[in-house]
C-alpha cells in the first residue's frame, strides 16, 4: 500500500454506490488482493472531498466530476499513500490532507496543504483526528438524509474471514475489528480510544464505512453500536 504510483494506474473496481445525498463510496481490489474503499463526500457549497484515492475507470471519473468540484484529497494515513500523487496530479488545483502523525510520510509522495485540523467543513461535515492514536487516523463524520456515515480506515476494518497475509495485515478478520497493527503501533492511550469511538457510535450513526471490508450497519442480526462493540472490546 506505501507504494506510490506516479502514472496513471486503474485496477479493476466496482462501480460507485451512491449511499445518500452527501456520501458516495467505491471499493477497488489491489495487487495483494485486499480490496480498498475510496469514499467522497460533498459539501454543501458542492466541493468533494475525496478520502482515500482510488483511481478510477474515465467514465465513474466523469461522474464525480459532474457532481461537483473535488477541492480536498485525504491520504487517511502514512500507508495509503498508492495513488495520492496522481490524484492530486489529476486535480492541480484540490489540496492534500493528512493526519499529523502521517504526514511525513505522505509528504514522500506528494505535497501536504494541510493536516486533518484544516480539512474543509460545513453544519453537516466535519473531520477530525481520533484520540489515542498518536494523530496517526481520523474520522469524517457525514450527517445526511439516511442518518450519519462514519468514514473510517485502518482503525476500523470489516473483512470477511481470509487466510495469511491478508490476515496479517488487517486481522482479525471475520468480524469487525480495529487491525493488531493499529491496537500494537498506534493505540499509546486505550481509554481515550475506547471512549472515543464509543461516543460517536453513540451520537446516532447509522453507517460505518471501514477502510477494509463491508459497511457496518444495523441488521436484523445485530445493531451497528453491537457490531462496532466488538472492534471496542479488541482495545
């Protein structure tokens, strides 16, 4: 995933679902086999932004361009680094948004305009660092017509049950978790972390969009705030 592509790449990818007014998500397969999540968010003034780029086929391009003008590209951390340059190459005038404790490293890539602090807002769209992880991820929280999205990625995965390496890298998989890399390299404060994301499962959200994996939602099986108690129990 750290390997940044300088021309530009198209692996093969679903088509873009269009989650409510405000959210848009597409999910792409990589060379290891892991399937990635680029998600997209419109403002209220019609600027994107674009979380975790993925680059697409023209014809889904044209499409987020018809929607609006993306103005912000988050590089969610320093391992998502694979398509941020060409991303920013393909939008000149759109800056670059990483979290503080990634930021370097994505600087290795492409220029940094500003951190997750200075991420473009409005009443309905915020982003913002998550505590107890050394400023290494954020959230985006989405407040739309369906309810409020939690844009998550590495910190949150739902993967279905897979074997070596892709267990390796985002284990426990068949389940909704937090990865061992990010409770082992990243978590230096459990009960800011655990306090954290309980409260935004709390504060009304009605999906939660991993990094990896399937949405978590409500089901007639379990509740999201269930679902999300078992990534919370892995802290």
């Amino acid at each position: 995933m750290a390997v940044c592509e300088t021309t530009w790449t198209v692996l093969p990818h679903d088509p873009i679902q269009e989650l409510d007014d405000r959210v848009w998500r597409v999910e792409g397969v990589m060379a290891s086999g892991l399937r990635r999540i680029q998600t997209l968010v419109r403002l209220d003034d019609g600027r994107i932004i674009l979380h975790n780029a993925v680059a697409l086929r023209e014809e889904e391009m044209a499409r987020i361009d018809a929607w609006g003008e993306v103005a912000a590209i988050l590089v969610p951390n320093g391992f998502h680094r694979m398509d941020c340059r060409i991303m920013q190459e393909r939008y000149p005038k759109a800056k670059v948004y990483a979290p503080k404790g990634g930021a370097a490293k994505v600087a290795q890539a492409t220029e940094v305009h500003g951190t997750y602090d200075d991420v473009p807002s409005d009443a309905n769209v915020r982003t913002r660092h998550i505590p107890g992880i050394k400023e290494q991820e954020g959230v985006i929280e989405v407040r739309g017509v369906t309810g409020t999205t939690l844009i998550f990625n590495d910190m949150i995965t739902n993967v279905a049950k897979a074997k070596p390496p892709i267990e390796w890298f985002v284990g426990p998989t068949g389940q909704v978790s937090i990865p061992r890399f990010a409770r082992w390299l990243w978590n230096n404060d459990k009960a800011a972390l655990r306090s954290a994301l309980q409260a935004m499962v709390n504060d009304g959200a009605t999906r939660v969009i991993p990094g990896h994996g399937d949405d978590i939602v409500n089901s007639s099986a379990a509740t999201l705030a269930d679902r999300m108690a078992e990534a919370i129990r892995l802290i």
